[in-house]
C-alpha cells in the first residue's frame, strides 16, 4: 500500500523506502534496512544481487514470482496489480 509506513521494527526507514521502491518485498526491504542500520550503509552496498524494476518484468515473469510467493488470483491480474500485490506482500 502506497505511503503505509514500516513498522518500529525496521530501524533504517530511509534504505527501507529506497529498497521498496526499487520492487523489493516488505520483508527483504526490512532485512536490508536492518541490515544497512547493523553493519553500515556502504557495506550492505556491496553486498547482494539486484534485479530490474517489476515495471520492466514481462507478465509471465510477474506471474511466476506471484506463484512463487503464494499470491492467489494472480492469472487474473493485469501487470500493475501484480507489482502492487508482489511489493506488498
């Protein structure tokens, strides 16, 4: 959902934002800004891979991740509501 704030537990809000904007989960965007909080924001920068903006995914590919992570209705969304729903879940 659009502009609903992480909870107290996620203790790097500014990278958790940054993280959820480039079309990570709720939960991997928490991890990395707890993360980032921990160790240092320049060397989780280092770490892990990246991916492509959800934006620039083909439906196919969005549908896979959406039955990867257990989405139901998925063959009956369109491209912005699967995103929304990947980002959200």
């Amino acid at each position: 959902m659009p502009g609903k704030k992480p909870g107290p537990q996620v203790k790097d809000k500014e990278v958790y934002e940054k993280v959820k904007e480039s079309g990570a989960s709720k939960e991997k965007a928490a991890r990395v800004a707890n993360a980032a909080a921990k160790e240092g924001r320049s060397k989780i920068g280092k770490k892990g891979g990246s991916h492509s903006r959800y934006e620039d995914w083909k439906l196919e590919d969005l549908k896979e991740r959406a039955r990867d992570i257990g989405i139901e209705g998925r063959s009956n969304m369109n491209k912005n509501e699967l995103i929304e729903e990947i980002r959200n879940h």
